[in-house]
C-alpha cells in the first residue's frame, strides 16, 4: 500500500529547455498537419419561430451562437512561472473555419471565455477540438460540461461516459434552451481530474427576463426601471444590481502541469496546487486590468481581469463559483458585508416564497460550487477594499508571499 | 490521455448485475432491521477497485464478517433502540450516535465521550428513542480521529410513521431511496495500524488516496450489493430512476474531509440536515428547502435531497417522438414532437462512452461502432454522473477515473427499474 | 473583560457586573477624539491592545514562539497578560462605539481589523504596489498609541485580527474574539440565554513558527511563503484541545446554552453535539431570519457562529473537532 510518487527524482528540465521543446513540436505539428486539417465547423439555424422567447422585442434574434476549440497553451502565475495548460478559446464569428486550428494554436484562455447568455435564448455552442500541439502523443476528445444546467440530457451534458465526444479536428454542436437563470460554470468533463486541473474552466450564467420588463413595471414595493438587472426573477427587486463581476476561484499544481507538459506520468495522488487564482490569476496579476499577454508568445491567455469597480452607492453583483478539484475555498470582503442571494443558479427562497437570502462576512465554496453575492455600497468610505481568501495560506504564489487568492474592490466616490 | 480501460471495467461489471440480478419492484436502502442490534468491533479488509486490499477496522453484524461502512441501522420512528456493542478489536471502542436524544450506555468503560469497550471486554448497551424520522450516522465515540479514519463508521435510518415520507410531512415524499455515505482514507495509516505501529501514525500528514461511496471506490460503486467479491463492503451505490420519480437521497459525510457532492442532469432539492426537515415551524413542511447542483455536508452531519429528472423545458423532446405520437407518462408536453435542435457529427469523429447506447433520445438505441463495444446501458437510459466535484476524489490512488463517484441511470419509462 | 485559558460556561447573570467593569475602564481611558470624560461611559468601550511575541509550551514540551495580544490598562503600562487568542473584547447591548488603541511590540509593522463590521480601510501597500496591510499599521515600538474606532456595531460575535501580512501574522496568533449581546442575556432580538461558552479555534504550524521568529520568514530566506502550512497544533481558547471533547455538566439541565465558535484558524473545522441538537442562530454576526437545528455546524476558515440550546437532563458533549 505504497502512495504512487511521481515527483521525486523525476527528471526534470530548466524552463528554458522545456518550453523550447513545446515550440519545436508546436511548429513540427503545424507543418504535418497543413492545410488537411479543416474539419471545423459550426451549426447555427437562424430564428425563424417568430416568437420572441428572450423578451428583447425582436423575434428574429433568439438563437445565439458561439464556438469554442479546445486546445493547449501557456499561462503566467503571478510569481512569473510559466505554465503549460489545456484550454478553451474562441472562435469568433467570421474568423475562416479552415484556419481555425491554424489560427488557435497554442490558444487555450485561462479560463476560458465567459459564457453569458440571458434567459429565453437559445444557445448553439460549437465545440472544436484543435489537438494538444505540445502534446502530440495524446489524442484526447474534449466536451463542454454546462456544470448545474437543469434536466440535462447525456448528449449535451458533455460526461464522457454517457454521451459521445469530439475527437481531434472535428466539431460538435451542443444545444441549450435557456430558461433558467443564474451563475453556472463550465468546464471539460473527459478525464476530467487531468483536464480540470489543466484549466478547462470557464464561467457561465444567465441573465434574467426580469431585466426585460418595461420601465415603470412595479415588483412588490420596487418599481423598475429601464436598464435596472437583477440577479434572478425575484418579483422584488432584491436581488437588483448596478455592476456584475464574475468571479472564478480555482486552483493549480505546477508539477502536475510540468509533468503534462514533459510527458512524465502525471501525479494524481501527490496533487497539490500551489497557485491560487481568482478568473486565472493571482494577486496582484487579479488586478492587472485587461487581458494579459502570457511570457511564451504573448498570446492573450489570461484575458480576465478580477478586479471590482463600481461608485458608491451602487449595488454589486458577485457571480463567485469555485473550480478547484483540490479545495474549498472560503472568500472574505474586508470592511463590506456580504448579502447572499443565491446559490448554484437559484434564488434564495423557499418553496413557499420564504426569503432565504442572508448577510455573511463570507462565503464558502467547495469545487463545482456558486453563489451570487450582492455588495450594497452605501455609505461605504470610497476607497480600495480587499477580497482574499482567508484560507490565509494560499495568499501566496507557490513560493513567493503576498499572492494568491486575493484581488482588489475600488470603490469610487 | 484516454484511459477508459476503468470506467469500461465497470460497465462490465453492471453488465454482469444487469443479466444476473432480479429487479424487486421498489427497493428500500439495505441494512440491518432493528430495533435491536448486536454489533462488534473488528478487523477486515476493504477492496479497492485497482485490486488492493486496506487493513480496516469496522462494525460487524453480530457474527458477521467487518463492514465497511458498518450496518445501515434501519428503524422507524419511535422505535426504543438498542445496539448491544462488543469488540474484537486492540483498541477501546464505542459508539456515538449525533442526533438522538438521551442515549444511555450500560457496561463498559467510562470514555470522554460515552461509555467505551474494552478489547475484549464486557459488551456496552447503548439504548435511546428513535424520536424523530431522518438520517443520522453512527461512528465510534473513542478516538474519533483514527475510529473514523480506519473505518468504524454507518448510517442509522429512522423511517417516518408514514410509509414513503422521509419526514412527518408530504414534502419529504419519495418513490425511491437511496443511501450516498462519504468517507475516504490514507493507507499509509492503516498499513501503521495493521503492522502495530499506531504510535507512529501522524495525522498531520493526513493524506487520503481513496474515496468512497457506501464503502466503495467507482467503479466498485455500481456493483450490485451483496455481491460475494466485496464481502467487507455489502454495500452498493447506484441510483436508478424513472423520468419524474422523486428520489430520496440520503447523503452522510462520514468520513472528515469536505466533499462537494454534484449530481448530474438535475438541481436536488435539499430538504433536510442532521435528521432535522428545514422547517419554519412545526408541520409547515420543507418551506427552507433550497435547491443545489453541487452540494457539501459537514463532516459528521447530513443532508437529504429530493432529486427528480423530468426532462423538462430542453426545448427537444427527449424521446424522439414525431408530432402526433402519443405522450409518455409525465412527458413534458410543451417539448413534445419539437425535433433534436442539431446534427450531430460523422461517428467517426466521436468518442463514444461506454454508457452512450448510440442515439440522443431517451429508450432509444442507435448506431455504437463495433470497436467500442456493446454498451452495460442496455435499454438506452440516460446515464448522469454523481461526484465529488474536488476531482481528484475520483482518483483511485493515482489512477483516474475512479473514487467518489457514481452513476444515475433514468430509464424510459417503458423499461422496468433494477434494484441495485 | 478577561483572558480565557480554559473553556468555562459564563453565567449570563454576571453580564453587569462586567458591564460596570467596563465602564470604569472606559471612564478612565483617553481617546482619539475629545475628552472621555464627557462621553457616556456605558456606550463607549476602550482596550488598549498591546502585540509582543510569547513563548507557549505545548503539551509535547516544545517552546513555540506565539505573537499575541496583551490587554493593558492605559497605552504603555505593560500590565495586562499575554495570550493567543488575544483578550475577548467584550461590548454591552448599548455599546456603540469600540476604540482600540494598540500598541505594537513586534519587530514588523502590525494593525488590526474586526471581521464583519463595516470599516474604512486606509491599505499600506509594498513598495512594488502590493497590499501589506488593509488598515492603518502601528510601527514596531510605537511611541503613541495607533487607535482603531468602530461605530457601527451590532450584535454578535466577531473575529478581530491583525490586517497586516495577515498569511503570517494571523497565524502566528494574532486573533481574538469580539462579542456583543443584543440585551443582557440575550444574544439576538428575542434569543434569550442563561449560561454562554465562547470558543475560539486556531492553529500552529511551529516550523513557521519558527521561521517567523528566528528571522528566517521572507524573500531569500529559508522560508519565503505561508504555502507549506502544516499546522501541528490544533487549539481552543489557546490551549491544543482539538482533539477533545466539551462536557456540558447535566447541572446546567434545563438551562439555555449560548456557544459562541470563532474560527481563527486557516482551515476548516466542525465542533459536533451528541445528546442534543442546536439551533443554529448567526453567523459572522447576522442572525438568520429562519434559524435551523443542527448537530454538525461547519466553520471556514474566520467564520463565527452563534448556536443555542437547552442542555438536556443527560448534559451535553461537544466534540471540537469532527474533522480533526
Ligand atoms: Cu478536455
Ligand atoms: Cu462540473
């Protein structure tokens, strides 16, 4: 009963080394595969119902369309540690499909690029497989699992086991009628503990209808008004909110990336994550605003900024969700409390319309766990707040101190 | 990298359950009847699914082999429970029972936290009322930390008066039960404690490799119950389901790490904790109830969740079915005939699973290439996975996919549902 | 106010009589702002906070370097007693407003912040634009007090901590307890209580320790970051009782039990009941407006929470930790 070890002795190349070899075989792979590689492709039917299910006032634009490609890539922690990653990016709409994979090479986003949609679309989402460059010898499929989307059927649930995947240079569709709103996540479900941890994550969620309602519409003892949002269909008003951040904690282990990276045998039992990110970041990179050019080939990996801005005064909506599979994660806002209006993509209210809404200090989630989080500024001295975990041992980058789960909320005058 | 060689060995294995069991009508959970037990303290081995065996302690029936977790202790409400305790044993023992009331203990030694059994030593009768319906555990009162670790922990069910609610209220109705008991453990602790070597176990370097459901790593976990290759470890964990059946899942965090529990395919509907319905006052129901897709009960506590798949609001119908074909039962009707919004890829650019019976619709199959083999789902069900969502849970020492981890088959409603 | 070595159920009926403790205290203090003396001396409470490292035997024998707080009787008299967690900073129903003046006698910088309560926060940032401290820092040695004033206070129990390298120092002991009662005897608007237990957890990695005292904690040094925490020892009311259980003598039967937890630690822990469930009243201070029964109640890593129960005729046993 000997714990596999994984790690000791392994060899191990510099840096430098390593990440020349990725590129080496990055470029070998390209030049085989040339331009046979065109298998990518998309679905997306007009809306032809003539109904208007997303309560916009235009029947023609329900369905929406995205596509994602899977693929690898680097990302930067916050100490400047380079690391290998697997990854969702974007293929925008009129990008040339037979250059895609071309095209994302090496592009994995750390996350992956959010996914918003507002209650009544309907999503057609793409996803395309670009093949791992650095990692030539695997040929994994990749799925898009909508993590907590109701009554999912297998087909586009995206688990491996029970439905079917996407191999390397192809594409499938996947379906979702949008009709319930709140914050979700998203994430591969193949070999999901490798893939997870690699960094296929993304954030999700659905805006409600009631954003829709015409101004002057009166919620109980709220009266709403044009471009008011809320969290969810409350009939109140009380999950309103001016500004809406989106907050993913997660969680990684350098060696088990290294290994992936080096093709040694990965660790899964020796698993433990060292960088502590907030939307793929640490401190103080959480903060750095924009997107954020990754030290292997200043591709925009990180594109997501974690940083809250709002004026006093306004409401904050937190969409907090967690997609570490090593920990839990309990999150703190010094100075500001925090009202808890829902859970895992429901508002907080019983069965019998009871308010289950509560004020906390903070907020615990373990993996494949969201909250929304309303921050009522009033009154609030403007100033920088900060929200960190107080888990206060992974406010660090691995080795480096001052890091970790943490980022900064600006409060404006 | 793709290594479906575990999950594939354990489509096998509910193959071999699909063939081989008879499906009573409506299964209860497993466990011994009460309300008198007789448990004893004793050694055994816990099979993990990559073939190892652990060194564990446990709580047997009477003369029965170690059980990993213990007896499910099944009793109805009211019942005067008495669990008469004896131990094998080289260690003091007990048991604590969170969530009753007035429990006294007869015999034995005084311990910090209720009277204990020595190795060997006078048995201990512990005695309380079952006063109120719900999930509890049990697990040893004596050093809890390495009694919970090496194995001495179960699951106590106090049936409601009335037959089918999980509490005195119709909010905790259900068509099925289900037991989801969460533990995990360090074999290098266990190998200590096997070589008599407890002075040396360090729990600062805690490190549990294997993860389990009802005493099993996946895929053990779909391996019917009862069957005579895990004699230590009686229990299954494989939630079956019709579309719109509510499901109660009783879910125990035995073991002392925190495990973020997510069910596929539907939200459960979380209707009470440590035994107590999320009642806003006596008789008013499950009016605190909340829904989760994801959810973690406290070491030591409970949680039960109604969790019902009706296939409502995709915007396709499920079956298949063109216009004018008949509803199925509880069909969502709005969906009905709506057709499968997209096409779906050449299969030869497709991975399918094990479980994918080879068409999107429920209770219909369709085209499986040759090379992947025939599918355990046999009647085309839709299969949704329940797991700890800390992923590397579903390891099984190193080696994924495995661990905390289950499957949800929803048959169609045509298909008679096996008890596992 | 007092020092808590042991866990000690506290009669509800001795609240004024602290109360009047308090006043006096307030009444001969000196503040930031105006004169005390012409302040109401039951709505305003004064501590005087002093930091300094200690020496702690644990059971084991090993000498660990512990950074705690002292509560001293006037800025610089040096007569109040060590300990980790600090001195439980005791409000009265009609409390409303805290002034803490501490007085650092660490080797770093240090400050303090109450979890929970609003507060404006003047960070101090690393020269690279890092945050160091969320709040106002006291310097090592500081001649006068650095004074922290909390004004909108509410009923509850809250985690007060030093806002400075908190990855560190929090660890290194610099926590406490802060409590309110709604009334005298009563922790919430109608949730009346006749005994009370405050129990704060934290923890005790003594390599850090070690590190941080010996001069071996920060960049280039043997220890660069919090990211190996193990911690060794598991304390309650700063004493390494984790492992163990809380007898709640069957001569409290009958009585109202408030349990006040405060989680100071960097992990999670879960304080169990056997013979007796608890409803479960606040946490962080907010009471819920559906209170539940529990038996397990689950505390994160700085939460507080407020459970109450009537101690049945078989007593009560509250095992600390179920996931020790
Ligand atoms: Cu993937
Ligand atoms: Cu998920």
């Amino acid at each position: 009963m000997t714990r596999a070890n994984n790690e000791k002795g392994r060899y191990r190349m510099n840096a430098t080394n390593r990440h020349l070899g990725a590129l080496l075989a990055a470029l070998a792979v390209v030049v085989a595969a040339g331009p046979a590689r065109a298998a990518i492709s998309a679905q997306c039917p007009a809306d032809t119902d003539g109904m208007d299910t997303d309560g916009d006032g235009n029947a023609g634009n329900d369905n929406v369309c995205r596509h994602l490609i899977a693929s690898d890539g680097y990302a930067d922690m916050a100490d400047g540690r380079l690391l290998y990653v697997f990854g969702f990016s974007e293929i925008l709409s009129g990008e040339p499909l037979d250059m895609a994979v071309m095209n994302h090479t090496l592009s994995a986003n750390a996350p992956a690029p959010t996914m918003a949609f507002r209650e009544g679309q309907r999503v057609y989402l793409t996803l395309s497989n670009a093949g791992f460059m650095v990692r030539p010898d695997l040929f994994d499929p990749h799925s898009v699992h909508w993590h907590g989307f109701p009554n999912a059927a297998p087909i586009f649930d995206g688990m491996p086991d029970s439905t079917v995947t996407i191999k390397m240079d192809a594409s499938q569709p996947y379906f979702y009628s949008v009709v319930d709103p709140g914050t979700y996540l998203y994430h591969c479900h193949v070999e999901a503990t490798e893939h997870i941890q690699m960094g296929m994550v993304g954030q999700l969620y659905v805006q409600p209808k009631q954003n829709m309602l015409p101004a002057g519409t009166v919620l109980g003892s709220f009266t709403h008004r044009r471009g008011q949002k809320y969290g969810y269909n409350d009939g109140d008003g009380s999950s309103r909110y001016d500004v809406e951040v989106a907050l993913q904690l997660d969680s990684f282990d350098p060696d088990f990336h290294d290994a992936s990276e080096s093709v040694q045998p990965l660790p899964f039992a020796l698993m433990e994550d060292r960088y502590f990110l907030i939307n793929g970041r640490g401190y103080p990179d959480t903060v750095r605003r924009g997107p954020m050019p990754n030290s292997f080939d200043g591709q925009l990996s990180q594109k997501i900024d974690a940083q809250v801005r709002a004026r006093r005064g306004q409401r904050v909506l937190l969409r907090l969700s967690n997609l570490s599979v090593t920990e839990h994660f309990t999150v703190t806002l010094q100075g500001i409390p925090m009202h808890v209006v829902g859970e895992d993509a429901r508002l907080l209210r019983g069965p019998t319309g009871l308010d289950l809404s509560y004020d906390t200090t903070s907020v615990t989630l373990g993996g494949g766990e969201t909250a929304d989080v309303i921050l009522d500024t009033t009154g609030v001295v403007p100033g920088t707040y900060f929200l960190y975990t107080t888990n206060l041992n992974f406010l660090s980058n691995d080795a480096e101190d001052n890091g970790g789960m943490m980022t900064e909320v600006v409060i404006l005058g | 990298m793709t290594k479906h060689t575990t999950s594939m060995g354990g489509a096998m294995l509910l193959a071999l359950a699909l063939a081989s069991f008879p499906a009573p009508a409506r299964g209860a959970i497993p466990g011994v009847e009460g309300p008198s037990f007789s448990l004893t303290a004793r050694a055994g081995f816990v099979s993990t699914p990559e073939g190892g065996s652990i060194y564990s302690w446990g709580y047997a029936d009477g003369a029965g082999l170690m059980q990993y977790p213990g007896p499910s202790l099944l009793v109805d409400e009211g019942d005067v429970v008495t669990v008469t305790l004896s131990n094998e044993l080289p260690v003091n023992v007990s048991i604590v029972f969170p969530g009753q009331q007035g429990v006294t203990a007869l015999g034995g030694v005084p311990g910090a936290l209720t009277s204990e059994v020595e190795p060997g030593g006078t048995p201990v009768t512990y005695q309380f009322t079952a006063a109120r319906p719900g999930t509890y555990q049990y697990f040893t009162g004596t050093d809890t930390q390495l009694g919970v670790e090496m194995g001495l922990v179960g699951a106590l069910i106090v049936r409601s008066a009335t037959a089918g609610w999980a509490y005195g209220h119709a909010d905790g109705a259900y068509d099925r039960e289900f037991l989801v008991l969460e533990t995990e453990m360090d074999p290098i602790i266990h190998e200590l404690v096997e070589t008599g070597r407890i002075a040396e176990v360090d729990f600062t370097a805690y490190r549990p490799v294997y993860w389990f459901l009802n005493g099993r790593s996946a895929p053990d976990t779909m391996v019917p119950a009862g069957a005579q290759w895990f004699p230590h470890q009686p229990y299954s964990c494989m939630p079956m389901s019709h579309p719109g059946d509510r499901l109660l899942v009783r879910l125990i965090n035995a073991g002392r790490g925190l495990h973020p529990f997510h069910t596929h395919g539907q939200h459960m509907r979380i209707i009470a904790q440590d035994g107590r319905l999320l009642e806003s006052a006596p008789g008013a129901g499950a009016d605190l109830s909340f829904l989760r897709f994801t959810t973690t009960v406290a070491p030591g506590g409970t949680e039960d969740a109604i969790y019902s798949w009706t296939g409502d609001n995709l915007g396709w119908d499920v079956y298949g079915h063109r216009p004018g074909d008949p509803l199925e039962p509880g069909e969502y009707a709005l969906d009905h005939g709506k057709p499968f919004p997209v096409i779906m890829p050449d299969p030869k650019d497709l991975e399918p699973g094990p479980y994918y019976a080879g068409s999107p619709f429920l209770g219909v199959a369709g085209y499986r290439p040759p090379v992947a083999g025939t599918s355990p789902n046999a009647h085309a069900g839709y299969v949704f996975m329940w797991h700890s969502h800390k992923e590397y849970e579903m390891v099984n020492n190193d080696t994924p996919p495995g661990g905390m981890m289950t499957m949800l088959i929803v048959e169609h409603p045509d298909v008679p549902v096996m008890e596992m | 106010m007092k020092k808590y070595h042991a866990a000690t159920v506290r009669s509800a009926s001795l609240a004024p009589a602290l109360a009047l403790l308090l006043g006096s205290a307030a009444g001969c203090a000196t503040g930031d702002e105006g004169d005390p003396q012409t302040r109401a001396a039951l709505t305003s409470v004064f501590v005087y906070l002093r930091a300094e490292a200690f020496t702690k035997t644990m059971p084991d024998g090993r000498d660990v370097v512990m950074w705690g707080y002292a509560q001293d009787s006037a800025f610089g008299a040096h007569d109040g007693v060590l300990s980790s967690p600090g001195p439980v900073i005791e409000l009265q129903a009609d409390t409303t407003r805290l002034t803490v003046q501490l007085e650092n006698n660490l080797d770093v910088p240090t400050s303090l912040v109450i979890d929970g309560l609003r507060q404006s926060l003047p960070a101090v940032r690393h020269p690279d634009g890092r945050v160091r401290s969320f709040t106002r820092e006291a310097s090592p040695g500081n001649v006068a007090p650095v004074t922290y004033v909390y004004s909108v206070l509410r009923p509850g129990t809250f985690l007060y901590k030093t806002g400075t390298s908190p990855q560190v120092q929090v660890q290194m002991g610099l926590l406490g307890a802060v409590r309110r009662p709604s009334a005298a005897g009563e922790a919430y608007a109608g949730r009346a209580f006749d005994d009370e237990l405050l129990l704060v957890y934290s923890e005790v990695d003594p390599e850090l320790h070690d590190a941080v005292a010996g001069g071996q904690y920060g960049p280039g040094l043997a220890v660069t970051s919090t990211i190996k925490y193990v911690p060794q020892y598991f304390l309650v009311n700063g004493e390494d009782v984790m492992s163990g259980a809380y007898d709640v003598d069957p001569s409290l039967a009958g009585r109202r039990l408030l349990v006040r937890f405060v989680n100071g630690g960097l992990r999670s822990h879960v304080p169990l009941f056997l013979q007796a469930d608890v409803l479960a009243l606040a946490e962080d201070g907010f009471p819920y407006k559906y209170p539940t029964k529990r038996t397990a109640v689950l505390m994160p890593a700085g939460k507080t929470a407020d459970v109450l129960f009537t101690v049945p005729a078989s007593g009560a046993k509250l095992l600390y930790d179920r996931m020790f």
